[in-house]
C-alpha cells in the first residue's frame, strides 16, 4: 500500500465520517447529506471552541501571591503603591512589638480609685453584723 492509497483512504474515511447517523440506519441521500453537514459543523464548532479556550488560557494573566511577612512600614508603603487593588494586611500579627510602642506609662489614679473607702477591708467592713 501505497502513501497515495493510505492518503486517499483516510480522505475517503473522514469525508464519510458521521457522528449522527440515523437508526434504523437510512439509504435517503438527503437524510446522509444532512447527517455529514451535522457532523462537519458539529466538529468545526467543536475545535473553534478548543482553540479559542487555549487562547483564552494562554492570554489570561495570571496571580501571584506573594507573602511577605511583618513588612516594615517602608515596605508596606511601597507595597501599597504598586498593588493597592490587590493588597491584602492579614494583622495576624503585629510588627511593632508592644513593649516597644508604649514605652513609659505610669499610672495616675483618681481620687476615689485610691481612696480607703473603695478596699476590700472596708467593704467586708460594711456588711458585716454590728457588734
């Protein structure tokens, strides 16, 4: 067998391909033409639609995340310039430790706060019996 044989059978085969035969099968020529005009749009339409959804793949950006974790705030900065749409502060955690944001407090209590009269002593004081 020949290439022009194998080229001229596979010609002949794809030609009379038919995805939607008729049952009982049929011998009408205008049922057959109708059923190969079916299947040649069906499979146009077909490998349009997987051309065009590979296309669509390859042409459609893609998202990176990134994680950067406890950013300083210059970074933060820069960050939010570039990718303000998109960036995302999860605040799990926070990056200036808090020991070094307050740094001295000294309390100052009001009067009444360190006042005899707001102790446990004389509290236990007033609800006891007299004696």
């Amino acid at each position: 067998m020949s290439i022009k044989d194998t080229y001229k059978t596979v010609k002949d085969k794809v030609l009379k391909y038919n995805l939607f035969p008729n049952y009982p099968p049929t011998t009408d020529e205008h049922d057959l033409k109708t059923e190969l005009i079916s299947t040649r749009c069906y499979l146009f339409i077909f490998v349009l639609s997987l051309i065009l959804l590979l296309l669509y793949g390859t042409v459609l950006p893609r998202t990176k995340t990134v994680i950067v974790q406890l950013p300083t705030q210059e970074q933060y900065i820069h960050l939010y310039e570039r990718h303000s749409q998109t960036l995302i502060c999860l605040c799990s955690l926070i990056a200036v430790p808090f020991g070094k944001l307050i740094t001295q407090f000294t309390p100052v209590y009001h009067e009444v706060c360190s006042s005899q009269f707001v102790h446990d002593e004389w509290i236990i004081y007033l609800n006891s019996e007299p004696p």
